[in-house]
C-alpha cells in the first residue's frame, strides 16, 4: 500500500546549522507530496508542496525537490532559526482535496 | 484567513462516558471535513471522511458505532466517542476544505486538537 517514512526524531541542531529531514515515499502513480509543520500548542500548517516529478516546493527558506527516481521528497533549510522549532510531516495524497497519508513526524529543536 | 478551531482542547472523562469533540471552520465553508487520530511518537491516522449533509466514510479498522461523526452544516463537523475506554486515549485532530478554493487540489486546514484522556 501507499505509505510514507521519515526520519527518527528528535533532531536537535544548533541555530544557523543546516537542516535535511528525510522523507521517503511508496506509491503506485504520481501521488502529490507536501511538508506539514506543527508548531508547539497550533494545528497542522502546510509548509510546501510539490504536484509532479522534478517540482520543488519552497516556503520561509524551507525546500523540497519530488524526486521519482529515488521516491523521495527530503526537506532542507540552508540556516535554521529557534523559530524553526516544531515536528514536520511528510505526506502524499492522489485526490483533489482528498486523504493524506503522513510519515510518523519528525520533531526538530534548535538551540541558541 | 481557513482557521478551523477545536472544542474542547483537552477533556478528561471516565471510562464508559461519551463524549464530543467539535470541529468549526470559522472563515470559511467546508466541503469536507476529516478526523484523524494521532498516538504519542505517531503519524497521523486517518479515521473517517465527512461530507456535509451526507455519512461519514471510515477508514478501515474503525468502528462506526464506536466514533460517531456527523457534519450537519458547513462550518461544524462533531466526533462523539461513545463508551470511551482508556485505549480510546489519545490526540484526536481535524481537518477541512474549502469549498470552490480554485486551485488543483483543495489544501486541508487543520484544527488544534483535543488531547481525550479517558480514565
């Protein structure tokens, strides 16, 4: 079945540092791949998303390319912030406004 | 703008009690509202689809009887947990889509969550 894997947490990293959490995917077809974020205490947010092989999603410094090859859709920041505090999701879909299927969460600290 | 709120945040019951979670979109209307249910260290589990005006569709694995879910109009969506048990315990999060948002898929907005600790 379709499903999505992540790396363990937590991951905890030094303000400025660069970020890369990894997200791998199983899917029959061209699912849509997106990144959620859930900041401490607030509802699920989407951070970005990609719709097609080779689209890379970006949003507040973060990146994602979709990559078919490798079916992977890994998320990078060139210098995170303590802002940047929180878990993220990697997650795929295939309906217009239809179900998500999300990897376990990943939770990221950064220190001072 | 596409806030969904929770009500209420936390709630603590005894075993054998239902109870219920709301689920509001407070700027926008929602086609479809979904529930999920997140364990400690755990992704998100889909529960059930619900469509206004219309049953709800459960995933598989999930007792209807047990997570009653109606969405009466189109700005509230409910979940009870009847006879709740303690395995019943968890992070109960939902979803809506807006309708007619006009772009290629409909973005799910996601409420903050009910913690339900049933004792």
């Amino acid at each position: 079945g379709n499903s999505v894997t992540q790396m363990e947490g937590p991951v905890t990293l030094s303000e400025e540092a660069f970020l890369t959490i990894n997200c791998t995917y199983t899917a029959t077809g061209y699912p849509s791949l997106f990144w959620y974020v859930q900041y401490p205490g607030e509802g699920l947010q989407l951070l970005l998303k990609a719709t097609k092989a080779d689209d890379k999603g970006s949003n507040k410094g973060f990146e994602a390319t979709y990559r078919k090859e490798t079916t992977s859709f890994h998320l990078e920041k060139g210098s995170v912030q303590v802002s940047d505090s929180a878990v993220y999701f990697c997650a795929l879909s295939y309906n217009q406004g239809g179900k998500l299927i999300f990897g376990q969460g990943t939770e990221l600290s950064v220190k001072p | 703008g596409a806030v969904v709120s929770q009500h209420p945040s936390r709630v603590i019951c005894k075993s054998g009690t239902s109870v219920k979670i709301e689920c509001r979109s407070l700027d926008f209307q929602a086609t479809t509202m979904f529930w999920y249910r997140q364990f400690p260290k755990k992704s998100l589990m889909l529960m059930a689809t619900s469509n206004e005006g219309s049953k709800a569709t459960y995933e598989q694995g999930v007792e209807k009887d047990k997570f009653l879910i109606n969405h009466a109009s189109l700005t509230l969506s409910t979940l009870t947990v009847t006879s709740a048990h303690p395995e019943d315990s968890s992070f109960y999060i939902c979803s809506a889509t807006e309708r007619g948002r006009g772009v290629s898929y409909n973005e799910q907005f996601f409420g903050p969550g009910t913690r339900l600790t049933v004792l």
